[in-house]
C-alpha cells in the first residue's frame, strides 16, 4: 500500500512518537523509511566563503551535526521490535519546504509527522508545519497528535 514512507523530525518528543509511528508502518507495509531531519543553519558555499570560519571548519560542524542526529534516531528506534531498515536525510531549508521538496523528490506515498497543535501566536497565522505541509502535499499527511 505504501512503498515509501517520509517522517520529518526535529527529535522533539513529539516527532519521536510519530516516528516511532512511522516505523511500525514501515514494518507493517514492508515500505522503505525516509526519516528527514532539516536544519536552517546549514551554510550555503557561498556563505563558507564570505564566513571568517573556514569552510573545512564548517563543513566539519555541518557533518558532526548529522552525526549527531542520525545516533539520536538510532537510538530512539533501537528498543523497537523487528528494526527494519530506513535511510536517514538531513537538509536545509525551512521544515514545509524541505518536508514537500523530498516527498515529491521521493514519491512519497506518506508522509507521517507529529505535531503540538496551535500554540504560539505565529501559528494562528502562519498555521504549523504540520498544517503547512497537509496544505501543500502531493500525498496523504498523517499527522500523529502529542499524547497528554
């Protein structure tokens, strides 16, 4: 039924229970996991050039923070019965655009994500991520609520 799966996280504990969600399906439906990971701070070349920090420096940092990040995932899925495979992205950008540019770079068939709801003014009107991406998806979004 779904072949490729993408779950966005930002390892907040409300993406890692979508995730965890986003596994049990990867399993169930035998798909390939794509857990994204996006980051804002990632410097373009252009930006290590004009940067007092040397661009091996930066690079450097950008390749400890994937590190990082795919050994926190790994750690979170390690308890899970019968771990299958998943493919581990980290990219630049806003969340709703990385979320909708590697789903359709991926055919995603779904797109699994956690959310917190409404909770700060900018989300009454700017909406979530969560809202963002099920506006602009190419496929169904299913979006895991925080539990209480």
């Amino acid at each position: 039924m779904y072949k490729t799966i993408l779950c966005p996280t930002d390892i907040s504990p409300r993406s890692i229970y979508a995730m965890k969600s986003a596994f049990a399906l990867s399993v169930k439906f035998n798909s390939k996991l794509y857990i994204l990971n996006s980051q804002v701070n990632l410097n373009s070349p252009e930006e290590r050039l004009m940067s007092r920090i040397s661009v091996k420096t930066r690079m450097d940092e950008n390749k400890e923070l994937a590190e990082n990040i795919k050994a926190r995932i790994s750690e979170i899925l390690s308890d899970l019965d019968g771990l299958g495979k998943y493919e581990f992205l980290l990219r630049e950008g806003t969340a709703e655009k990385v979320i909708i540019n590697v789903a359709t770079e991926l055919n995603a068939d779904l797109i699994v994500m956690g959310t917190n709801g409404t909770d700060q003014i900018s989300d009454y009107f700017l909406g979530t991520t969560a809202s963002n991406v099920i506006k602009s998806a190419n496929c169904p979004v299913l979006v895991i609520p925080t539990l209480k």
